[in-house]
C-alpha cells in the first residue's frame, strides 16, 4: 500500500465531510434536525453496525485470500528447491536440463511473471518454463529404482508446486466483485448524509468537526484497507513481494556450489529464454 496516497485519501474525504457538517451547521436548528435524538441515535446504530459486519466479514474474507496468495509464494518457491535436488537423481541429460529450467523457472517467477501480477495483467498465462520442464519429463525413461523413484517424486513435486502456484495467482485480479464495492460505497453514503442530520448550531464547531470526522477516517481506512488486501500483490508497505523465490534461487547456487555442478541455465537474470 501507498501510504502516502492512502493518507492523502484519507484526509481528503475526511476534510470533505467535515466542510460539509461544519456548513449546514450554520443553518441547523438547536439540538439537531431530529426532534428525537435517541430514537436517530438507535436507528444511526443499525446502520453502522450493520456496515461494520459486512466490512468486518469482507476484511476477513479477504485477509483469508491475501494469506494464501502468500502461503502459495512460499510453498511454490520451497518445492522449486526441492526439486532441484529431485533432478539430480533423474538420468542425464534430461536431469541436468532440468535442473536449468527449473532455475529459469523460479528467475520468471521472480521477475517478469511477478511484474504481471503486480499489474494485473497475468491472466490465464503459463509459466513457459513449467512447460518446459514437462516436455522434457516427457523424455525420461527411468532404469534403476532410484531414476524411477525420482521420477515419480518429480512428478508429485510438480503436482504440488502447480498448486501453490494456483493459490500465489488467484487473487492478483481482485476476489471482490465490483457490485459489492458499490454497495460498500452507497452505506458510506447514506451513513455520511444520515451524519449530517446531526448539525447542530447549539454545538460547538470542533465538537460537530470530530463527530463527523471521526466517522468519516474509521470508514475510510477500513475501505482503504480492504483495498489493500483485494490486491495484494505490487509495491508498498505489506504487498507480497518474490521473497521467497529470490531466497530458493540464492539457495539453489548454494547448492550446485556444494554439489559441484556447474551449468548454464537457458535464460538470462530475469527468466527470458537466451
């Protein structure tokens, strides 16, 4: 999230709200529009309570998809590392092979791929590399127990990997449909207007600015926080970043190092076929 923007957002809509309850004060009879005051401030409770569990309940609903956008990122990126020792069981050439595009697997995971979920625009594409890696496990012909062993380790690993990919992908686009987003904003509306039958000229000018300011910021950041979680991933504070893929590859160097296996993987720094 950008904070900077998020607050200005935030401030924005709050001083709108307050300009417009401190400007129809000025014409508002002594003691508010409402004759009755407990039965207005009864009904203003159903409504912002009502408001409160329908955000509450998105926020959790959303929290729950960002934490298995998150949870994918992570399982997806240990399994990647995990098959790379899976590889080296396989029989060459096709172990060595694959132990390049897997590497180039996680490179375009971490580069161009993450850009496209950062924007939005991943859609229904593949990581190429994972087709890849299937044409050439294709080729094999496990002997000995140990390739076949590893051969059907490699092909659950995969199962599994494409999985966590599902799970990392699937909120990129936003899980909250937009007529839910206009039913969140008509509430706000009607709550702010419903707001502004409380002026009171009786009323001090700070006092009538906090009763309406305060209800504006609650709304507005727990908006601006559902926001936050509908897209989880991109830049800003708490966005979900290749961490943990940009960690397996630093892994896998480490061990090829160890093992002694020294290749070049058929693609550049960021994932792109040479």
């Amino acid at each position: 999230m950008n904070l900077v923007w998020g607050a200005a957002f935030a401030v924005g809509v709050t001083a709108i709200t307050v300009t417009a309850m401190l400007v129809v004060r000025r014409r508002a009879p002594e003691g508010s529009y409402f004759s009755d005051g407990d039965r207005a401030s009864g009904v203003f409770g159903v409504l912002a309570t009502g408001f409160s569990v329908l955000l509450g309940f998105i926020i959790f609903l959303a929290f729950t998809s960002y934490d298995q956008s998150r949870s994918g990122a992570e399982t997806e990126a240990t399994i990647a590392a995990q098959q790379l020792q899976t590889a080296q069981f396989l029989p060459d050439p096709a172990g060595q092979k694959l132990t390049g595009e897997l590497i180039c697997y996680a490179r375009y995971v971490a580069g161009p791929e993450w850009d496209a979920l950062a924007a939005g625009t991943l859609g229904d594409s593949v990581n190429p590399w994972g087709v890849e890696m299937f044409r050439t496990i294709s080729t094999v012909d496990p002997k000995t127990a140990p390739e076949q062993s590893a051969y059907d380790r490699w092909m659950d690993q995969t199962i599994d990997r494409e999985q966590a990919r599902i799970a990392r992908v699937h909120g990129a686009e936003g899980i909250i449909p937009a007529p839910l987003w206009l039913v969140l904003f008509v509430i706000s509306a009607v709550i702010f207007v419903y707001m502004l039958f409380f002026a009171d000229r009786a009323e001090g000018a700070v006092t009538q600015g906090v009763l309406m300011g305060s209800v504006t910021i609650v709304i507005a950041l727990l908006l601006l926080l559902l926001r936050f979680f509908d897209h989880p991933h991109g830049d800003g504070v708490g966005r979900l970043q290749p961490t943990a893929m940009e960690r397996t590859l630093r892994v896998i160097d480490i061990q090829l190092e160890a093992v002694g296996l020294t290749l070049t993987p058929p693609c550049d720094e960021h994932g792109t076929r040479r």
